[in-house]
C-alpha cells in the first residue's frame, strides 16, 4: 500500500488537500496528522516547563503509529510539519515498507500569515517561525504552491503522480522531486 506524505508549514494548506484527496480518490484514504497526537494535551491546563516534553511525546507518539495507520488496506496521507530533520527521518524510517511519496506543500510567507490571521485555531507567528525550517534538505517526489493552485488541483496533481510513477513501476521510496 502506498503512503503519502505532505509537509509544510501550519496554514500551507495540508488538510484542504488532503479533503480533496479523500474526495476525489477511487479508494478511501486514511488522513494521519500531527495536530491530532499534539493535540491530545489540553494545552492551557499544561505548566510552562512541561509543554516542550509534551509536545516531543505527541510526536514521538505520531511516528510510532504509522506503521499500524498504513498497514491496512487502504492508502495514508500523513499530513506533517518537519520542524527538524530528526522528525522527517523518523517518518521515513516508520514507512520504510511502504511506497512513500513526499509532496512539499510551499506558500509565500504574508499568505500564510494571512490565512493564520483568519483561523481562530492557530497561534500567531507559527508559519512564521516554521518557514525557514520545514523544507529544508528535503527531497519531494512532488511539490506544490498553494497560493497558485486550489487544493482539488493539489490533489488532481498528487493523484496524477501516483498513477503515473506506479504505471512505470516505482521503486518503493521514490526521489523524483517533480517541482510544480
């Protein structure tokens, strides 16, 4: 089964896609993010001097469940924010069975500052804080502007890839970095 992995930063538009992705696949996809293992905490009742031990232990917790989220029959999106390396090559490692595709999800930074603004869920200054560390050093089979394409175009595209890259037998990590 394959996987798909989006990162970018928070407000580059991973979920849209992966809606659209949902909504115009054959088959249904399983949606993994990271938001939903930080997000087990209740952030205000947690002390100052605990959240960064918290928030490493929903991301660890996160990298341990994706062999098990992508070992049924049904493709994964795992939808994340590769804040340091160490955590991009964690997910690798936990695919490593699977035929992994990366997508790269970019946006301009006042964009993302802008969609940060109009979402009530979001701290401000995070996009900001994650821009210059996300992309770093990776390798995308794909990679994607939001602020140029709509999130079923995203999807239309991912899809488009994976088929393309299957029919022509894809090894099972792939390394093409597509750029769009």
């Amino acid at each position: 089964m394959i996987a798909i992995v989006l990162n970018g930063t928070s407000s580059s538009g991973k979920t849209s896609i992966v809606r659209s992705l949902q909504k115009h696949s054959q088959s249904p996809i399983v949606h993994a993010s990271l938001d939903t293992f930080t997000d087990m905490f209740d952030w205000p009742s947690v002390r100052e001097e605990e959240r960064k031990e918290c928030h490493k232990v929903g991301i660890s917790n996160f990298h341990k469940c994706l062999p098990i989220l992508a070992s049924g029959r049904f493709p994964l999106v795992v939808d994340h924010v590769f804040e340091r390396m160490e955590w991009f090559e964690e997910c690798f490692q936990a695919l490593k069975d699977r035929s992994v595709f990366f997508v790269g999800v970019r946006c301009p930074l006042p964009i993302l500052e802008a969609r940060e603004r109009m979402r009530a869920d979001r701290r401000t200054g995070l996009a900001k804080a994650q821009f210059d560390l996300v992309h770093v050093k990776k390798v995308y089979d794909l990679e994607l502007d939001t602020s140029e394409m709509s999130s079923d175009d995203c999807a239309k595209l991912i899809l488009k890839m994976i088929t393309n890259i299957r029919a022509n037998q894809a090894p099972q990590t792939t390394s093409a970095s597509l750029r769009v």
